[in-house]
C-alpha cells in the first residue's frame, strides 16, 4: 500500500480593472480630455484547483478478481471561484484643480475589463498552503451529532439491505396478505358508493374520508401487487449461483444561510453593502459488496431475512414508525444474512458548499469632498468548495432519528393527511 498525493491547478489570474481619472487638458482647451491611470491594484485568481491523497493498491491487475475486490481509501478537495459579474461606477471630486472660462474637476472611473467588480468584492481566495500544494480545509462543518447520526441512518439501511437477495419484492407479505390484496375491489366498491351517497348528501367530511381510503388502498395497496407482479416476472429472468449483490444507501442534509457584508473599495471613498449566502449539501453514502449463491427462491423475495422481518412488516402503521426512526431498518440489519462473503464496503461523505455573493448598494464615505454619479449596479460572484471522503469498512448498526420527516415532500405530506382523515370519526 502506498500513499499518493495529487493535485489539479486550473487558476488563472484576472488583473484588476484600473481606475482612471479623466480631466481637461490645462483647464483652457474645453474640447479635449485626457486620462491618467491612478491605481492599478493586484490580481485575482479564478478557476479550479483540486487535491487528493489515497492509498494506492500495489496488487498486479490481473490479481483483482472477485477475491481481491477491494475499496481504497481516498480524500479530495477542491475549491472553484467563477469569475463572476460586475459593473463600472463613477464619481467625482468637489474641489477643482484649477481654474479657467469654468471649474474643472477630478472624475474618477471604473471601467469594467477583465476583472469582474463581483469578483473583487466577494474575497474569495484559493486558502492554499505555498509549502505543501495542499488546500487548507474551510468548509464550515455540519455538527458532529448530526453527521454521525446520518453515517447510523445509511449504515443500518445497508445491513437491512444485505442478504434479501437482491429483489425489490418480499413475496412473503404478498401471500400473507391475499386476503385484503382480493377484497380490495369490494373495498373500492364500497367506497365508491359511500363517495356518492355523501356527494348527494353534501357530507364534506364523510367525502373527504371516503376517498382518503381510496387513496391509501391504491397508495398500499393495488400500487404494491402491480410492483410485485413486474418484480417477480423478472425475478424469474435474474440469474442464479455465485453472485456478487451491492447494498447501497444516502443520507441527505441540506443547510442555508446568509449575512450582510461591508466592504470599502481599496482606498477609495466608496463602501458596497452586499449578501454573501452559504448554502452547503452533506451525503452520506454506504455500500457494501457481497458474494453469495443466489436461488430461484432469493430472487422472488423468498429469503430468509425477508421471512424473519416479516411481522413487523405486518404490524399495523409500521412504515409510519418508519417515517421519524430507522426502527424497520434496525430489526433488518440485526437479523441474520446467512450465505454472504463480503468483498468490500466502504462509507463515503460528500461536502460541497457553495459560497455566492451579491453586491447591493453602494454608498459614498466622503459625501464632502466627492459626489457620486453612478452607483455600481448589482453584481455576484459564486465560489464553491467540494469535499469528498471515502472510508473502508462498516459500522455496527444503530437506532436513530431520522433528520428529514419528508412531511414537506408530496406524496409523504398526502399520505399524513389521508392518515388522520382516517382517524376522524364519522
């Protein structure tokens, strides 16, 4: 095994626009003007530079079949600055420089060229270390609560995952529920007939309960036997004997926020007020890789964990204990998978923050001496930082709160409120 470091420089420097302060030549010849370059500045990087650092596997290729499948650590990094938008802006001195048929006075201009006013004022930088090649690390983290609840909630779906054989289907519940799968036309029948009695009756409230029990025998009900036949005719196509099955599974957490800036341009008598928004998106995703001998009987959901976890696939209301804790998930992963040899697995989190700011306004410092013409107009600059990390190996399954309830998705949000339509009482 040996470590490797490597990088991607992809920046390229942007000059800073110049400002020019335009006069009349002499303060006699009222025709002409001239320029002369006051401040040149410094430059601005943009572009994309990126590190990484794993461990390379020293094995010869030929040697990496089935037996030495494996993942090898990796860590990258990498920061993005667009060059942005931006805008010129003018001002003028008060005081004349000299005298002569009129007043002649200083204005002071910038004119947009290379570099974007947006990109100026936003202070992104690259934050790389000159000695070793490396980016210092900036991304402000997520709470360390939150990040290991998150590595729980994907880590126990993938033990739950593991040694189902593959099938989407759990034809065990199918069978045992045959009996509501036939009596969910009667169901329909009667529900519709219920729907027009209380239409004619102008009863909202028996209306709404009879076609929330539609929608959740079509949700739970006919949606699942239709999955189930398609899975099983194609379960009867999957091949069977030495497999190799992947379990996969992503937590996702989202977080935004923004503040106010302030900044004076270099030394000049302008201050812009701007909105810098951090928005930053967090995966965690688990895989693991198994080898077994598959049957005809794994491919139609027929396993034995599919077996062992069917009661509480039976209790009443469970995938609504499933919406606010991984309890389905748990009872999964702690039963046995019999058969397997993992080949590997590995746990890889994923950062990307993205940083974007916004020039508002612009204000005038020294209203005595200079008077403001034209205002920068609204300008932005976006940078964004990726983080990726990639782990071997698996953590012991746990009970955790979920982060996301999902009661603002679609569906989910129509399947609460059927729910408690439910529950109303006639």
């Amino acid at each position: 095994m040996t470590q490797r470091f490597r990088f991607i420089d992809k920046r390229k420097d942007t000059p800073n626009t110049k400002i020019e302060v335009w006069y009349k030549n002499f303060c006699t010849d009222a025709a002409s003007w001239g320029t002369q370059t006051t401040y040149s500045g410094s430059s601005y990087p943009i572009g994309l530079y990126r590190t990484m650092t794993d461990i390379a596997d020293n094995a010869p290729k030929r040697n990496r079949g089935v037996e030495g499948y494996r993942f090898n650590a990796m860590n990258s990094y990498s920061v993005e600055i667009e060059n942005g938008t931006g805008s010129s802006f003018d001002y003028e001195a008060k005081a004349p420089i000299c005298t002569g048929g009129q007043l002649y006075r200083n204005r002071y201009r910038r004119i947009e060229g290379n570099l974007t006013l947006g990109r100026q004022m936003s202070g992104f930088s690259f934050d790389k270390d000159p000695l070793s090649n490396g980016l210092y690390d900036t991304i402000v983290p997520i709470s360390s609560s939150k990040m290991n609840r998150m590595i729980n909630l994907a880590t126990t779906s993938v033990w739950n995952k593991r040694g189902r054989g593959g099938s989407e289907s759990n034809l065990y519940e199918s069978l045992a529920e045959v009996d509501k799968t036939l009596g969910m036309l009667t169901g329909y029948l009667n529900s519709a007939r219920k729907i027009a009695e209380a239409a004619k009756r102008s009863n909202p409230r028996e209306f709404l309960r009879e076609a929330s029990a539609v929608y959740l025998m079509t949700r739970y009900g006919f949606a699942p036997t239709v999955n189930d036949i398609f899975n099983t005719l194609e379960a009867l196509q999957a091949n069977v004997g030495v497999v190799l099955e992947s379990s996969r599974a992503q937590e996702v957490m989202e977080d935004s926020t923004s503040f106010a800036t302030s900044q004076q341009y270099e030394l000049r008598p302008l201050q812009f007020t701007g909105l810098m928004t951090q928005q930053t998106v967090v995966k965690v995703r688990v895989l693991s890789v198994d080898q077994y001998n598959r049957t005809i009987l794994d491919a139609l959901g027929l396993s034995f964990k599919n077996l062992a976890t069917l009661p509480w696939e039976l209790l009443k209301m469970s995938f609504v204990y499933d919406w606010f804790a991984n309890v389905g998930d748990l009872i999964g992963a702690l039963t046995p998978a019999f058969g397997l040899k993992q080949i590997g697995s590995c746990i890889v989190i994923t950062t990307e923050q993205t940083n974007t700011y916004n020039l508002l306004g612009t204000n005038l410092l020294d209203s005595t001496n200079y008077t403001l013409y034209n205002g920068a107009n609204p300008c932005s600059c976006k940078q964004t930082k990726k983080k990726y990390s990639r782990s071997i190996g698996l953590g012991a399954p746990m009970l955790a709160i979920r982060l996301d309830f999902k009661l603002d998705h679609l569906l989910r949000a129509a399947d609460a409120a059927t729910l408690l339509l439910q529950r109303m009482k006639k």
